[in-house]
C-alpha cells in the first residue's frame, strides 16, 4: 500500500469515527421526565384500577408551583405533585397518565408501591405482571397494603422527609415491621407455598398541631395473589422471627416476681428450619439463637449475680416462643398460608416426598407439629448500678 492509499483510508477512518461519535442522538434530558418517586394503586367501585403517583418536578412551571389541577388528575405543592388516572390494567391506566403528563413517565426512581386494601383483597396478580415484567421499574421497591385507598398515602406529605415514599422505606429500613420489596413479593407469590406477606399501613390523621402521616402497623398475608387477612404488631414479630428477618429488636421483659422491668437490645440473631419425615409423619425444628445487651434495668434484679441473667435469658427465651406461637396459631389453624417458607425447607431436605405431596401442601402445613427451639445469651449486661440513681434515704 502506497502512502497516499494509506493516508485515503485513514482519513476516511477518522470521518467515518467523527459521524458515529457525533452527538447524542438518542438523549433523553431530565427535564423530559416525568420523575415517579411513589405508586398507588386502588380498585374503584366500578372495578377500574386507578393508578396515583408522586411526580418529582425538576423544574416545575408556575402553574405546577400554585398546585392547582383538576380532580381528575389531582394535586399538591412544593417539589412534588400527585398524579391519578385509571384503566382496564397497569398498562392501561399508565397510557391514560401518560396522555395528561406532558414528559415521558419514568419509573426508574420509584421507591415504593402501595396497594389499596380493596385491590389487595381482589388480587395483585395482574398489577405484579406488569410491575416485573416492565424493564425500568425498581425491583427493590418496597412494597406496602394500605388500609385506606393508596391515592390517599400519595397525597400525604411528612413534615420531615422529602417524601411519603421515603418516609415509609426508611421504616422499613428500620424494621419497625416487614422490610418486603417487589422482588421478593413476586417470589413469595410464584413459590411453592403460593403466601406472601406485605407490610400494613395505617393513616393517623392531623390534629391541626400535626400533620397526618401514614406508619407501618401489622402485616398482610396474601395466598394466591389474594389478601385473606391481617396480622398486629406482636404476631408480625413472630413473623419476623420464623422468617429470620429479625435483625434490629428491643424487648422489654418484666422478670419473674422482681418489681421493674428489664430491655433487651438484639445485637445478633439467627432462625433455622429442620424439617423431620419420619413414617409418614411430617414435622418441623424451629431453632432460633440470640445475642443481647441489656440497655436498661428498672428492676430489683442485680445483674452482677449469674442467676440473674440466666432468669433474664429464660424470660426472653419464652416471649419468643409466645411471639411465634400467636403468628403460628393464626397462619397455620385459621389462614392455612404457608408465609414462614416451610414449603422450601422441606423441598430442600425431601425433594422427592414434597413433589409427590406437594399437592396437598395446605392440609399438611395446617396440621404440622412444629418444635420452637430457642436459645438467649445475654453477653454484655453492663456495670451500672441502679442503685446510684436512687434518693438516699435518710
């Protein structure tokens, strides 16, 4: 090759690069987004599926800043403003947003789903269709029933987070309930139990002082997509225990005959499920084993004496076990769902006895015998003694 062939195709090189690599085509600018931070979703009275969400504006116009819109698509003020429309499905009631948004709806920064209490009852599988086989929504979502409609947890705004969608993932974070996201939702419903549990939201309304805001109070546990009941406070506990998902925890205990009371702070925890099969019989070894501090002691108890702490460990030892009775109580004898993942611990040990009983899954479960199993160990119980805080007596 010559040095003017060589010099013609480097050139031609060089300008075939520089019409690739030209500008962006295909961009897509923020301010082209309709930025999506939280769904709702209700099933109205006529059985449409109303879709509501929080759209973050970026540079809001000034008829978004005042906060007025219609009561077809709803409204609000500050950085954020709520958006309604409804349809025949997901897909259909998003074409119906997108129809009065004037950017592209984008989901890739929503953070959490709220399904109504009527639509939970209905059923979530055609919503959860669409919500895990469309690309751009998160799958870490977290997930929430709400016991009012889910338009109206849209339209809530807290006094100190950005946001409701926010303020309801960091309690779940901070595992004042169930921390369940659209994954692991999905999975629930698609496994072999066919249970799932999702986190109940409650409303507490203003008081004219405060603000309403919405908080996580219980659980709901769906079975075949379906809502079929709710669970308080303590029996999500128990939840929480048998699914080992109990990572943050205080308990207070009230010792023995002892005056006062004594809190336990959780430092580290583990649950495992043995599933027995033996002539037929099908059984089940909850072992569960923690490690706690004492953060405060009201009691007469010194903790310097062993005993002491070996009463406090027992104590404890039976308030799990209470905990986990109540959820087992309601989920096995009244529910019949299998939302602790027993299922999965027997395929896992017996494969071939679960494929050929899987069938009859439910009334197995329903009249499992189920051993609680649990060991505390109280490793740091502190040096302060109370009796220091006391008036001396004179």
């Amino acid at each position: 090759m010559t040095k003017l062939s060589a010099k013609r195709t480097l050139m031609v090189g060089l300008i075939a690069s520089a019409v690739l690599l030209s500008g962006c085509w295909d961009r897509t600018e923020i301010n082209d987004l309709a930025i999506l931070t939280a769904g709702g979703l209700d099933l109205t009275e006529d059985r449409k599926l109303e879709l509501s969400v929080k759209q973050y504006l970026v540079s809001p116009s000034s008829s978004e800043q005042s906060g007025s819109f219609s009561s077809d698509t709803g409204g609000g003020s500050g950085k954020s403003v709520v958006r309604s429309s409804r349809g025949l499905s997901m897909a259909d009631a998003e074409s119906h947003l997108q129809q009065v948004l004037s950017r592209k709806v984008f989901w890739g920064q929503d953070e959490v789903f709220v399904f109504g209490q009527r639509l939970a009852k209905e059923g979530l599988a055609e919503p959860m269709e669409f919500l895990t086989r469309h690309p751009i929504p998160r799958e870490r979502a977290n997930v929430f029933v709400s016991q009012s409609s889910a338009r109206e947890v849209m339209e809530l705004d807290p006094p100190i987070e950005r946001s409701v969608s926010q303020a309801l993932r960091k309690m779940a974070e901070n595992e004042t309930g169930l921390n369940i996201t659209l994954k692991e939702l999905a999975e629930m419903m698609a496994g072999r139990s066919r249970s799932a549990v999702i986190p109940w939201v409650e409303i507490k309304p203003g008081d004219g002082k405060q603000a309403a805001f919405a908080f996580i109070k219980g659980t709901a546990v769906l079975k075949n997509g379906k809502m079929i009941g709710r669970m308080n406070d303590a029996e999500t506990r128990g939840i929480m225990w048998l699914r080992n998902e109990v990572q943050k925890a205080t308990v207070t205990v009230s010792p023995g005959e002892s005056n006062g009371l004594v809190s336990l702070q959780l430092l580290r925890s583990r649950t495992d499920l043995i599933p027995h099969l033996k002539g037929g019989e099908w059984s089940l070894t909850v072992r569960i084993e923690t490690q706690d501090d004492i953060v405060e002691n009201t009691s007469e108890l010194d903790l310097s004496v062993p005993d002491h702490i070996s009463e406090l460990e027992r104590e404890l030892e039976d308030d799990i076990k209470r905990r986990i009775q109540m959820a087992l109580e309601r989920a096995q004898k009244e529910m019949k769902a299998d939302i602790f993942n027993f299922a999965d611990a027997f395929y896992r040990k017996y494969p071939k006895e679960w494929n050929r009983n899987k069938d009859r899954w439910d009334d197995l479960y329903s009249k499992l015998e189920v051993n609680v199993q649990a060991k505390v160990k109280v490793v740091r119980p502190g040096l302060t003694n109370k009796s220091i805080f006391k008036p001396e007596q004179r």
